[in-house]
C-alpha cells in the first residue's frame, strides 16, 4: 500500500485575465502602444498578444515611434479568426499565414 501523493500546485498569476483584459483594450479597434497595452496586460503584454494571435485574433503590430512607446499594435476584427487574406492566404493585415493555399 502506498500513500497518496497530494499535490499542491501553484496557481500562477492570472494569465487568462491579464489576456482578456488585453483583448478589451484592443476591442475599439484603435492603435494602441506597446505601454498601453501593458497597463491592461502587464508586463508580458507581449506573450499575451501572442496568445492572442496564435487564437485568431488579427493583430498588426505598428512599428512607429510615438510619445509612449516605439510598438504599437492594432486589432482589425472583432470575430475571432477573421482576416483579410491575399492571394497566398497571408492576412494583409497582420501578416498571419492563414491559409496554405
Ligand atoms: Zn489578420
């Protein structure tokens, strides 16, 4: 017989909800900078932008200097998943490949 092995794990900072906060910021459909996007998702706001992108998210990333910030970013859809392809299934708006074709 052997003794049950409890667990305990961690819970890690509240990720989903640094991320969902992120997505409501960006939600306007606005250009945002890298420091605003980090007061709504701290300040790995980068990896959770990423996350958001990796779901299907269409994201462009602004590389302009601005007063706050040198990024700055951009969602272009409020649907999940939807982009703008080109004729090579690439989005023209954030440069996702979507498609293969
Ligand atoms: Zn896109």
């Amino acid at each position: 017989m052997s003794e049950p092995i409890l667990y305990t794990s961690p819970v890690p900072e509240q990720a989903p909800s640094k991320k969902a906060a992120l997505l409501a910021l960006l939600m306007d459909l606005q250009v945002h900078t890298n420091l605003e996007c980090m007061d709504a998702g701290g300040a790995r706001a980068g990896a959770r932008l990423l996350e958001l992108r990796r779901e299907g998210w269409c994201i462009e990333t602004h590389f302009v200097e601005t007063r706050r910030g040198r990024y700055s970013y951009q969602l272009h859809s409020k649907n999940q998943g939807e982009h703008v392809l080109n004729e090579l299934g690439k989005c023209k708006r954030c440069g996702e490949q979507v498609s293969p074709f």
